[in-house]
C-alpha cells in the first residue's frame, strides 16, 4: 500500500552555512528571514526518496537550516511499489527528452500511477493543513495536487529535470502529467525553457538548486585526507602496510591505481542520461594512448535507490562495455559502486573522488542541473561537461569549468587531455568554479527565491 513518510531532520549549525557567505550575501539571508521566522507558513517538501539522488541531497539540508533560521520546513516522501517508479521513471525520462526503457504511457499506466497517488494521498491530512505551502518535486509527486487542493494547502510542482528543446518524449510525458497538475498554484523549474506551453496557464517561477557546503560531502577535505578516504574503499593504492576497509563493488583488473596517477572520475547514478558509457569509451579510443590518467567512473550502489529501477541494468550494461575492452585499457580504469547504507561514509566517497581527481567529468545526455557538477566546482577541481541543460547554467565556458557537446567524444576527450597536461588552467579553472558555486549555487540563494514565491503566492502578486 502506498503512503507517505515523514522523514525527520535534525538542526543544522547555521554557522556552517554563514562561513561560506560573503558579508552582503549573509545579511541578505538574515533579512528576508526576519520576515518570515516564526509567522511564516508551514513549507513542506515531497519527493520520493529519503537518500540517493539530487533531491534528496537538498531537501535535508532546507529542512535542517530552515528549522535553525526559524522556518517551518518539514519533509515527506512517498513510499510505493516498483510499478508505480516504473511508471514515473519513464515520465522521467521523457522529460529528460529521452527514451528510457521504451515501455507504454498508456491507460494502464495512468490507472498504476492514478490509484498509487490515491493511495499515498489519503495519509496527507495526517500531515498537511489549510494555509500550508507544498513543494512537490518531479513526476512522482504530481498524483498529490488534487487532495492538497483540497485541504485548502498551496500546490507548487517542481520539475528538477528538463530537455533543452521539446521532442517526441517530453511531449508524451508531458501529456501525461496535464491532467495531474490542472489545480498547482504555480510552477518551478531550473531553466524556464524546460515547461511545456500549457504551463503558463499558472505562475513559473525559477529555482536553482543548491550544495550544503557543510555537509559531509562537500566540507574541506585536504589532499592526503581525500587520499587516505579513497584508499580506505579500495579506489586508490594506500601506502604498503594499508589495506581497504571499507567494501565497494569494483570492476577493474590489476591493482589500484595510485594516488599520485592523476584521476578523472565522473560520479553519477547509473543512468544512460550519464553516458557513463560515453566517458568509458571517449576514454579508451581518445585518451588512454596520450595521457597517463586513470578513469574512475563512480556511482551508489545499484540497490540503493528506491525509485532508480534501471540502475542494475544500466551498470551492467557499462561492465559489459567494459570487459569488452583491450587489456591494456581494462587497466587503466574501473567501474565503483559505493554503497549507500552509511550515508556519511557514502558522501566522504563522493567528497575524496572529487577532491583527489585531477579532472571531474559529466558527460551527461541531458541533465536539469546537475549536483555533482556544483560539487566538484565547490571542490576547485576542473569540470568537463556536457553543454546540456542546467549544466550550461552552471559553468561558463573556458572560465568556471568547459562545456562540451554531449554527443562529441573527440571534443570531450581533446578538453580533458589539454586540463590534464595544464595544471596551471586546472587551478585557476578551479578557483573561478568555487566562488561561481559561492555566489550562486549555495543555500541561501535557494532560500530567497523559496520564500519570495511563497510571499508573491500568499500575497497574490502572481494574479
Ligand atoms: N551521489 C551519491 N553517491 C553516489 C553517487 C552520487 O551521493 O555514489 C550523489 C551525488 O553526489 C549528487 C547526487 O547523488 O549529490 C546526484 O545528483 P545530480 O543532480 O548530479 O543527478 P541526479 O541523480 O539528481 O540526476
């Protein structure tokens, strides 16, 4: 039976926030705040993962500052059946603009997706109250507007995906999902053009995600620190007397490599929007011959993410690729995946591999924005990706990071190999990425445009 969850946060230490802000950036916070503690609406966030992915990422992090700045921020995920993330997965990814698993959007579909959501919705009153504020994140969480409506609470759908131009998938997603979203108060996207035309029939507003720069994976790691962390999972060669002690699943043959082979590493789910599979094959007929780095392609473990049903067949579809490459390629790169259980130890992973790599990768085929890319940029280490979607937001090219077609291996292959031989560009690259994420990509920021749609909502400025 599917029902919502109420996933608890602790408080966050402002000051871990604060730290990273310049003066003007921090009073800013504390103004608009002032306004809105204690008088405020309840806000509450639901999505369909308490762990694994990117919005899972920021809710906790909203919840946990927003109670200590004293905003009424709570959290619920829906829980339900593998057919019902079938379905949204498949919504998905059409609104990535991709295919997926090619599977129907059909009546039956709409009968798994409709009856699921019923279901979930009956537990709402539990929860939501008339005057309440809910931010409903992706396809998963659409099935919900009605009833919110109808407790008389304010429905704002967020879409965290997008495709730069429409095709035959997003419309068909699209489609889909209109007649869920007829009663929402407003919309929010990370790039505007990500909406279909019918949207404007209500409010869009745009709202970028953010990094928690005091979380565990994002918190200052030095080098040797970020070494020992990656030798510790069995990524990197510790010293002789060290062994791993930590368990990831890893394809490669021969040993690590060690921590002085410079590293490029792309860290996302297993997800053809990734292209995973671009970077291993980019890797083996463009770079492999003229430098000496060593690829790392790293993502969670293919269990651990409750609405990902394609993780599994995706992974083995890059280790498939991956046993059919030369020998002396098979050695020179490794497939991880990195358990999920503890997420502290997950995140210091994600934290090492983008710290230790000499270049980060994300050659995705379509991405709303992507978290991984903001974190490395956080971490000063340079950024090749693909010029898709949020991600052309995030870097601007040849400055903060590069931005290739995603559909180019050659380009992509030619930008890593002229970072990895300039450490000099590297750094300076790296410098420009921290304080981009600085000034754009942190908390606070989402926080200002959060409460200035609930205030142009609450006040009916949008009419
Ligand atoms: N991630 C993680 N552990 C892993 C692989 C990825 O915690 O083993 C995180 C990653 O650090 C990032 C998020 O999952 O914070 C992925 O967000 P992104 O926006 O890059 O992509 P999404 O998964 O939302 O499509």
């Amino acid at each position: 039976m599917a029902h919502l969850q109420a996933i608890q946060v602790g408080r966050y230490s402002i000051e871990r926030l604060y730290e990273h802000l310049t003066p003007q950036d921090r009073s800013a916070l504390v103004q608009q705040c002032r306004g809105s503690a204690d008088r405020g609406p309840t806000v509450w966030h639901v999505n369909s993962t308490a762990a694994g992915g990117g919005v899972a990422e920021m809710i906790a992090p909203l919840v946990g500052y927003g109670r200590e700045i004293g905003l009424d921020i709570r959290w619920l995920v829906i829980q339900a059946s593998p057919e019902f993330f079938e379905v949204t997965k498949r919504v998905d990814n059409g609104i990535s603009g991709i295919s997926g698993d090619g599977g129907a959007l059909g009546e039956a579909e709409h009968k798994t997706y409709s009856n699921t959501s019923r279901e979930a919705a009956a537990g709402l009153r539990d929860h939501v109250r008339s005057g309440d504020f809910v931010f409903l994140h992706d396809p998963q969480t659409a099935g919900l507007v009605a009833e919110i409506s109808r407790i008389g609470a304010t429905p704002i759908w967020r879409a965290h995906n997008g495709a730069d131009r429409p095709n035959e998938h997003t419309e068909r997603s699209w489609a889909f999902l209109h007649r869920y979203l007829t009663e929402v108060s407003a919309f929010a996207f990370t790039m505007p053009h990500f909406s279909p035309a019918w949207m404007t029939s209500r409010p869009l507003y745009t709202i970028t995600p953010f990094i928690d720069p005091g979380s565990p994976k994002n918190a200052r790691m030095n080098a040797g620190h970020a070494a020992d962390v990656l030798a510790d999972w069995g990524i990197v060669s510790g010293d002789q007397q060290s062994k791993a002690t930590r368990r990831a699943t890893i394809v490669r043959e021969g040993p690590a490599p060690k921590t002085s082979t410079p590293m490029l590493a792309q860290v996302s789910r297993w997800d053809p929007v990734k292209d995973m599979e671009g970077v291993l094959t980019a890797f083996a007929e463009h770079l492999v011959d003229d430098t000496e780095a060593y690829l790392s392609l790293i993502g969670p473990e293919v269990t651990g993410v409750a609405d990902d049903p394609e993780a599994e067949e995706y992974f083995e579809r890059c280790v498939s690729l991956y046993k059919k490459l030369p020998e002396p390629v098979r050695r020179r790169c490794q497939l991880v995946c990195l358990p999920m259980g503890d997420r502290t130890a997950n995140a210091m992973a994600v934290n090492a591999a983008q710290t230790h790599a000499a270049v980060v990768a994300q050659k995705s085929v379509s991405e709303g924005f992507g978290l991984t890319v903001a974190e490395a940029m956080w971490k000063g280490t340079a950024v090749v990706a693909s010029d898709v979607g949020g991600i052309s937001l995030q870097i601007e090219h040849d400055t903060s990071g590069v931005l290739v077609d995603w559909d180019d291996l050659q380009q992509f292959a030619r930008s890593v190999d002229s970072l990895l031989n300039d450490s000099a560009s590297r750094q300076e690259m790296g410098s420009a990425a921290r304080e981009r994420v600085r000034n754009l990509f942190l908390p606070n920021k989402h926080f200002l445009s959060e409460l200035d749609l609930i205030d142009d909502l609450a006040k009916g400025h949008h009419l």
